[in-house]
C-alpha cells in the first residue's frame, strides 16, 4: 500500500489560510492576556490553534513549486533546527522555564521568516552543499567539540567529587 499521501504538502492557498488563521489566534491571544484571563485551558487551546495555522503555513505548497523552492525549504529547516538545538541547549544550561509549546511555535516561526528571507531577498537562491569539504576545516570543527565536551565532562566530574 502506498502512503505518499502521508508525506505530502498541502495546496498552495493553504499557506494563506494557515497564516490568517495563526495571525487571528494570535490576536485572540492577545486580547486574552490583556483582559486578564489567564485560565491555562483557554490560553492553552489558543496556543494549540495558533499552532496548527502555522504547521498549515509551512506544510504547503507554492503556487509553482519547482527545485528552487525544494532548495530553499531544505535550507530553512536545516539553519531552522541548527537555531532550534542552540536555543534548547541554551534554555537548558541557564534554566529558563519555558513551556514546551512555545519551542514548537517559535520553530515554525523562525522557520517561516528564514524561508521568506530566502524567497524575497534573493530570488535567485541556489543553495549548493558540498558534501566534499577539505579535511582540514572538518578536523577543526571535531577538534573543537570534543574539547568541549572533555571541558564540560572534566567539570561535571569535579562538582560530583566536591559532593
């Protein structure tokens, strides 16, 4: 049985009406917050809303989707999830209390606005990944993360002897 239905993108006039529905649960949030309710069902299923119009945004297609735009949607995710791994160890190691929610909505966002930046700004976009680097700047790279984790482990072994 063939599931190619489950991994396609929606129609092109879906990403206009996931993004006026996000703006209008946006707003309804707004409205919510500043009239004082801050009944955690309400804001929660507002959250939920504002969610599913961004994930109909960025799960559609364009009016002439050709490989320019494949190229610039694999583009966006990949600086997308680079910026969202960076936030998630950051919220992490200072212990900010976020809700998880808002890591899923401020994705999709940042997602959307690189994805139109590449779009707008350079409508020529051709984006060419070697996948043939010199060695020498990959050995850098590898050299630098283990230092890392050799200092973070090196540290993490001093607080548990300090115990």
């Amino acid at each position: 049985m063939k599931f190619s239905f489950l991994s396609s993108l929606g129609d092109f006039y879906s990403k206009k009406l996931g993004l006026i529905m996000a703006f209008a649960w946006l707003v309804v949030e707004i409205v919510l917050r500043i009239h004082g309710v801050v009944d955690k069902p309400m804001i929660g299923a507002t959250n939920i809303m504002f969610l599913s119009g961004l994930i109909m945004a960025v799960f559609s297609k364009e009016k002439t989707d050709d490989e320019r735009f494949l190229a610039i949607r694999y583009f966006s995710f990949k600086t997308t999830m680079l910026i969202f791994i960076l936030t998630v160890v950051a919220v992490y190691s200072f212990k900010y209390n976020v809700e998880s929610i808002y890591y899923a909505i401020g994705t999709l966002i940042v997602y959307l606005m690189i994805y139109y930046f590449c779009v707008f700004f350079n409508p020529d976009f051709i984006f060419k990944e070697n996948t043939i680097k010199s060695r020498k700047n990959s050995d850098y790279l590898f050299i630098m993360l283990a230092i890392i984790q050799v200092g973070f482990a090196m540290f993490w072994i001093s607080e548990i002897l300090k115990m």
